[in-house]
C-alpha cells in the first residue's frame, strides 16, 4: 500500500484515470489509513514558518 502518495495525490488534486482512482478510494478506505489520518489531525507538533 501507497498510502503517503495516497495522500499527496488527493491532497494535490493530481489527475488520475479510473483505476488509479478505485486503487485510491481504496487504500482510502482501509481501516489503518482512517487511523493514520485520526493520528496525524491530532498531531500536536507544527513547522512554525509552514502555519
């Protein structure tokens, strides 16, 4: 599983064709990916001059 280029792709608005787009949705919907956002969204560290 991909799931930081996941990430990136959805989080950039990178055009894919259909396949490409179930494989995201899927690896989207998998059970660690949805912990690992939950994780990340509650991630208290922060790049001060990224803010």
């Amino acid at each position: 599983m991909f799931a930081p280029v996941v990430s990136r792709f959805r989080t950039y608005g990178v055009p894919v064709d259909a396949s490409t787009a179930a494989y995201m949705d899927a690896v989207w919907a998998q059970p660690d990916m949805a912990a690992w956002i939950a994780q990340a969204e509650t991630e208290p560290y922060t790049i001060e001059n990224l803010k």
